[in-house]
C-alpha cells in the first residue's frame, strides 16, 4: 500500500502545481493553449494522489508490487515530457514565424528604401 | 525578349569579397540585376555592395545561409524575374561560367541547373577527405533517391526557372539547405540537371563548415532526407508547378 504521508505530501504537491498555473493564467504571464498541459498534469496527479486505490490497483497491472508510490513518479516524469516536446514544436513554429518577419522586413525596408532615400541613423 | 534574370548572393561578412562578385557579375552580362542578401553582417558588407551597384536586402539579424537565399527568392518572386542564378558572396563561383547554367535552363530541359565540381573527370577540386566522404554520402543517397545520378549535392551554384523560384520562396530549408532542397525539388516533380563547371578556391573567409558542424549536418540532413519523403510538403504539387 501506499503510505499516507506521501498520499497527503503527493496532494499538496499538485495543489500548488494547479494553484500557481492558474494565479499565473489570471495575471496574464500564461496564455491558456500552453497551461492546458500543465494543468492536466496537476489534475491527473492530484487524482492518483487522493485515490489511493486506484493507484494501487495501476502499479498492480504495471508489475509494480513493492512500492506504488513510484508510479506517481513515472506519470509525473512521462507529463513533464509530453510538456518538454510540446514546448519543442512552440519553439519550431516560432522559429519559422520569425525567419518569415525577418525576410518581410528585409524586403520591405529594400523596397521602401527606393522609393525614398534611406533615413539618418542615429 | 530575353528572360529577366536576377542574381541572388548571400552574404555573411564578406566586405572584402563582396565587392567583387557583384562586380564580376555585371561585368559578366550588365543586363543581370544582382541581389545580394546581407545575413546580418556586422562588417561592411552591405555598404560594399550598394557601391559596387547591387541591390541590397539586408537581413536584420542572422538567420542562416537558407534563409538567407531563401530571402533571394521571395525578391525574385515578388520583382517577377524568369530566372534567378544563385552564386556565393564569397567569389568561389565564377560568373563565366553562368552560361553553362542558363543554356539548359533556356532550352527548357530542367526546371534547376546545378553546378556540379565533380561532374567533370578532370576538375581541378578535390576537397579534404572528410568532406569528400560526406559528399559521396549525399550524392549517393540523393542519386538513390531522386534515380538520376547526382555528384553535388552541396553546390550552391545553380540557375531556377519560375516555377522553382515559387516552389523556393515559400518552402526552402533551414541551414545546410542544399541537399533536402534536391529532395524538395524531386518531390514537386521539378526537373534536375547538373553540369560540370570550375569552381575558385574561397578567396576570403572560411567555409562555414568545421568539424563538429559537419558531423551535425551529416546527421541532421540524412534525417531531413528521410523524413522530408515521408514529410507533408508545404506547397502542394500545382501551385509549385504553375
């Protein structure tokens, strides 16, 4: 079985995970598409935290018959990946979005600069 | 009429060279309009080439030599040229040889005429090993791909006709970007034909190359070549064509 102490310290422990996600939602310092991930996380622990059963009974399909906290682990570390690589392909379409401004500004500042003379830097 | 043809150099710190190829250019055929892409240089590069009467799109930071020619592209899309001819800011393609390009190009028996070094037996280049072998991997791996055999697949000297300008202006990879831009080619079904010409050995700089980079590119572009087959293409097949 899973001791309590870890249970309750689990519980905390996602709690606050959801609280900061959402003060940070509210502030405005996260937009919602990139908190949706964190806050599945927060809720999936927060329910195989509180519902000990359940979470045993998932370390007995996995083979895990010493400890079951571990599973708690294992589905935290296979979030924080799901975020990691969802965070990957933000940084990919960013990178593409900003080689597009770049090209666009080049482009336009060289057509910009024939039609009238360039102005004084500085 | 004769075709409109531009020019596309791509630059990164070559004030020194820089000059001289736009110059080379005009001296060449005074009719070719040249572009060079400024990739955010910090030197003189830009000023070196409005002096020496190029047109200048000058990058506002750098973004790499993909983007960079990709750059070129999208100007001769948007200022309408029947050709471009792509050739180094740092003068190892010789201007001379753009008829052996352009003659295919206009005789309309490919959509892209490369410049290869190896093509020719004879050719005077021969480069260190390790990038001789990275080469012959490309070559061999693209001419498996593409069932045409290919000995360059790291040239940048080559000529476009529109269709491959468009195809480029929207979908042109990152860095190292010669060997998936074949694949890309084969897979809008354009045509690919390569030529011997003579390369310059580098007169200025150093190849953007060392050797940590080109264990990267090795890697990084053998994935790019197997999964950009498998990859969903960003233009689809009849707008490239048009």
């Amino acid at each position: 079985m899973t001791p309590v102490r870890i249970s309750i310290a689990a519980a905390i422990g996602s709690v606050l995970l959801l609280l900061i996600v959402l003060e940070l939602i509210r502030g405005r310092r996260l937009k919602e598409r990139y908190a949706l991930l964190w806050l599945a996380t927060g809720v999936v622990l927060l329910v195989l935290s509180i519902w000990r059963g359940g979470l045993n009974t998932i370390a007995g399909w996995l083979g895990v018959t010493s400890y079951p906290p571990a599973v708690l682990f294992a589905v935290a570390t296979l979030f924080i990946f799901l975020v990691l690589l969802h965070y990957s392909t933000v940084i990919s379409r960013l990178t593409d979005e900003n080689v597009d401004l770049a090209q666009r500004i080049a482009l336009l500042e060289e057509r910009l600069s024939r039609e009238r003379p360039p102005p004084r830097e500085g | 009429m004769s075709p409109r043809i531009v020019a596309v150099v791509p630059a990164f710190e070559e004030e020194a060279a820089i000059g001289a190829v736009v110059s080379e250019i005009h001296d060449f055929d005074p009719g070719i309009d040249v572009v060079v892409v400024d990739d955010g240089s910090r030197d003189e590069t830009t000023e070196a080439a409005v002096a020496a009467g190029a047109v200048v799109v000058r990058l506002p930071f750098n973004l790499g030599i993909g983007a960079a020619v990709q750059t070129g592209f999208r100007y001769a899309l948007e200022q309408d040229y029947d050709v471009a001819v792509r050739l180094d800011g740092d003068g190892q393609h010789d201007a001379t040889e753009l008829p052996k390009l352009l003659a295919p190009l206009e005789r309309g028996e490919a959509d892209v005429v490369t410049g290869s070094r190896f093509r020719d037996e004879n050719g005077g280049y021969r480069p260190p090993l390790g990038r001789r072998l990275g080469i012959t991997w490309f070559a061999k791996l693209v001419s498996l791909l593409s069932r045409q055999r290919v000995t360059d697949t790291t040239s940048g000297f080559q000529a476009l006709n529109r269709p491959a300008i468009a195809l480029f202006a929207r979908d042109y990879p990152s860095d190292y970007p010669e060997v998936e831009a074949t694949v890309l080619l084969l897979k809008h079904r354009l045509r690919l034909l390569e030529v011997p010409v003579e390369m310059r050995e580098r007169e200025t700089g150093s190849s953007s190359i060392t050797f940590l980079a080109s264990l990267y590119y090795a890697v990084k572009v053998t994935l790019a070549l197997f999964v950009g087959i498998a990859r969903r293409s960003a233009v689809p097949n009849e707008e490239a064509q048009r």
